[in-house]
C-alpha cells in the first residue's frame, strides 16, 4: 500500500514547506516537508526537490507500516504512516499504539493511543495535540 493524496495532505499540513533548512523543535535540521536526513545550516532547496524528497521518505515508513500492518484500510494506513513519520519507526515498533492496531484494528482505544505522543523533549506541544487527533480520526473514517 502506498500513502494516498489525504494522507500525504495531512503530512503536508504539519510538516509545511520550508525551502531553507531551520531547526525543528527537538533541535534537528530540517527542509522540505521534514526531511532530515543530511541536512545542513545553510541548506536551500526548491519545491521540486521537497516534493521528491517527501515522496522517497514516505517509501520507509510505508515499508514499515506495510510489514507490521498488513490488514489495515486505506485511512488507516495513511494514518500511522503519518505518525510514523512524525515519530519514527523506533516509535512505532515499541508503541502501545502499535500493540492495538494488530490485536484489533478496529478497537476504540487505538485513539487514545495516538493521542499519548504529544511531547517534543517532555514538553506537550499544542501542534502534536492537533496532529494526534487528525491522525485519529482518518484512521477511523
């Protein structure tokens, strides 16, 4: 499965475009739509680059989703794809979250799960609090 136009909108919609690199919250260096890998201070890239930068990142995470979630719809997927991204895979592997989505995908709980990584550095971030519950709800729409 690969992330649809709504999950890579979501993305987009946190992530923002930023053509020079920046610094995200936890102190990393960022361009694009959240790519890091690589990036330096002083980087600049154009929108092509972002937008091919964004898709091959998407490629890992929609690797691991695709391996450790198999049986999830669409909405689903995209969603932990997203927060995955957001979080990273080592997050996800060892997540409650993940724990929920395979025993039962469709269990109510699996929000709340999404709503605990909320934190950036142990500080709750009003901007992973809105992206937690727009990951929640396309993942039960």
């Amino acid at each position: 499965m690969r992330t649809s136009r709504i999950g890579i909108a979501l993305i987009k919609s946190y992530e923002s475009l930023r053509l020079e690199a920046y610094r995200c919250p936890t102190g990393v260096w960022t361009i694009g739509y959240g790519h890091t890998a690589g990036v330096r201070r002083g980087d600049v890239i154009d929108e092509q680059r972002a937008e091919y930068l964004l898709t091959e990142d998407l490629k890992k995470f929609e690797e691991v989703v695709n391996r450790e979630c198999p049986h999830v719809n669409q909405n689903q997927f995209d969603a932990l794809v997203s927060f995955t991204f957001n979080c990273g895979s080592g997050n996800l592997l060892k997540s409650t979250l993940l724990k929920c989505v395979k025993a039962n995908p469709l269990n109510t709980n699996i929000r709340g799960e999404f709503m605990k990584w909320n934190k950036s550095k142990g500080t709750v971030l009003a901007g992973l609090i809105r992206r937690r519950r727009a990951e929640a709800d396309l993942y039960f729409s």
